[in-house]
C-alpha cells in the first residue's frame, strides 16, 4: 500500500515537472501582416531576435502595405506594417476599433526604377519627367528623344518599353507615386498618389517580388521595387535626377541624404514624406517603413514582447539594416521613437 502510494505521489511529480517545464518553453507568437517593401529585413530582424529572446516567436505576413492597414485595423494581427503613412480617416477608423494606433519608423529604403535591357545592365539616367511620362503612357520606346539625350553614350533599342506596377496594396506604390506627383503635375492630375492607383498604361506584378519578377522574364520592361529586391535579382536600375539637378543612385548614403533635412521638422507623428528632398548627393524616391502598434496593448504578455523587441530594433536591429540595403534611423529620430515606444501600456 505505502508502495502505491509512493509510486502515485513520484508520477504527480514527474508530471507537474512535465507542465512546469512546459509552461517554461512556452512560445508567444506575434503576428504581423504588411508591407513588402521591409521584408527582407524584417526576416532577419526576426531570426536574430530568437537568440536574445527564444521565448516568443513572430510570424509575419509579407501582403503589402494596403493589406496590413487594413488587418491592424480589424484587429486580426498583433502589428501592422506600411511604407506608406496612415491618413486621418483611416487613424480615425483605428481608433473606432482598437484606440489610438502608433506609428513605429524603423528604417528607410529607396524605391529603384529598375528595367531590362538586353546587352545594358549599367548607366542608365532617367529625368523624373521622362518616368513620369513612361507611367503616363506618353513615352512609349525607349529611344525616344527624351531619354537618349540623357544617355548619349548608350546604343537605346528602338522597341516598345513595357511598363510593369504593383497589383496589390502598396506602400512602395505609395512612395513611387508620391514621388511622381512632386515631379510631375500632369501627373497628380491624372492619377495621383495612393497605395492603389488607377494606372494609365501597364501590366501587375503582386508583391516587390512578383514586380521584380515580371521585369525578369520581360525584355524592354522598365519597374519600381525596393533596392533590396533589384540587388538580390541582380536586376540594373537607373540613377534618378534630383531635385538639385544631379543624377544620383540609390545607396544607403544618398538614402540617408533624403532623410537629413526632412529629419529637423520631424512631426511628433512621423508622417511625412521623404521624396524629392533637396542635395546634391539626395536620391529622390525614399520613403520611411512603419510598424503600426497600438499604443494600448490588450495582451499583456504579447505587449511586453512586442515592446521588447521594438526596443531591440531600434537600437541592436538598426546595425543589421545598412547590409541588407536599408539605411538606419537619423539619431534625432532614433531618440524620438524611443520616447514614442515608452508610452506603449500593456
């Protein structure tokens, strides 16, 4: 009997041992969903953040930007995602459902324009209005007068360009078009800006990805994708003429040129654009990608992780961006969403 009784309480133990071990290598799992535009390094961010702290686990959905709005909206993910900023009518719908949602920068990219041109891979220039133009479906091949007077060391192919956009929600698409409607008025007339566009000329491309694909398998086909995405397909992109009237390509340096100035009058919101800045060495398409969080985290235990890990990304996760293409935080800024992060309650 004294035996049976032994044996009972020493399962009991093994087995509250088993549940306490358990409950210690339990995971909290974050979801995300959003913009393509950071992905690669958001993937990155994510398999680094498991060695500091491998009790929680994020899973996030690469759907561009229009679609993480709207799931951070509905509450159906813990953050969102957006290169694009979130207008008043859409922070207001998020307050109706969820209260008051945060805008996070985390790093900034260049949106390239990027093509194939058989025998070409290097020095092409494009003005803004000639990219203008080509989206407006006004130049059509790529000899035109336009852009071989800007390239008069490159033999141009008299064929047709074929122009290749985003058919998804996009916070790069937001950025590019931004950027076409500071260059262009006919432009802002006729299309505007938005994560969505009614595109005058051009077939899709679902995803950064898919648009860097389309350009791939498509001679004479010209595109707009974030600089990580041209370089890990080995696609050539152009060197844009800037607001100061120089050719200037895409590199963290002249990424981090766009952000200088626009970094003084930084809104307590961070919603501001990026594109056309003013300098010499300033590429012009650049934009800042957001994690959208509200500030008041219902799961406790979610937001003391998420808030832990925002704290990782702006300090230890800024180091990561420059290889993987992306160009850190300016420091004033830096110091202002550290302060924005300490009002996130859980």
């Amino acid at each position: 009997m004294i035996n049976k009784i032994r044996k009972s309480i020493l399962a009991y133990v093994l087995a509250m041992a088993v549940i306490a071990a358990g409950a210690a290598n339990a995971v909290t799992l974050i979801n995300g969903a959003g913009a393509t535009f950071p992905y690669p390094l958001y993937l990155k961010w994510f398999s680094e953040y498991a060695k500091v702290d491998p009790s929680v686990e994020f899973k996030y959905q690469s759907i561009g930007s229009g679609e993480g709005i709207k799931q951070i909206t509905s509450q159906t993910v813990d953050f969102g995602a957006s290169d694009k900023p979130l207008s008043d009518a859409e922070l207001q719908d998020a307050a109706a459902s969820g209260g008051k949602l945060l805008h996070i920068p985390t790093v900034m990219g260049a949106v390239v324009v990027t093509y194939h041109l058989p025998g070409i891979t290097r020095g092409l220039k494009l003005n803004p209005e000639a990219v203008a133009d080509i989206y407006l479906g006004k130049i059509t091949k790529w000899n035109e007068k336009r852009i071989a007077d800007e390239n008069p060391g490159i033999k141009l192919p008299d064929k047709p360009i074929h122009v290749v956009h985003r058919a998804d929600g996009s916070g790069t698409t937001s950025i590019f078009t931004n950027y076409l409607c500071s260059v262009s008025p006919e432009w802002t007339k006729m299309v505007g800006t938005g994560v969505l566009v009614n595109w005058p000329v051009g077939f899709a491309g679902k995803g950064n990805d898919g648009v860097a694909t389309q350009i791939l398998i498509t001679k004479y086909s010209i595109g707009y994708v974030e600089l990580a995405y041209a370089l890990k397909n080995k696609l050539p992109f152009a060197s844009i003429k800037n607001r100061s009237g120089y050719f200037v390509a895409p590199t963290i340096k002249s990424t981090c040129e766009a952000a200088a100035g626009a970094a003084k009058n930084m809104p307590a919101d961070y919603r501001i654009t990026l594109v056309n800045q003013p300098g010499k060495d300033t590429y012009p398409i650049v934009g800042f990608t957001y994690l959208l969080v509200y500030n008041h985290q219902k799961d406790a235990v979610k937001g003391k992780k998420l808030v832990e890990f925002l704290r990782w990304g702006l300090k230890e996760g800024q180091k990561i961006a420059p290889e993987l293409l992306y160009a850190p935080l300016p420091a004033n800024v830096a110091a202002m969403v550290e302060e924005t992060i300490k009002t996130i309650k859980y």
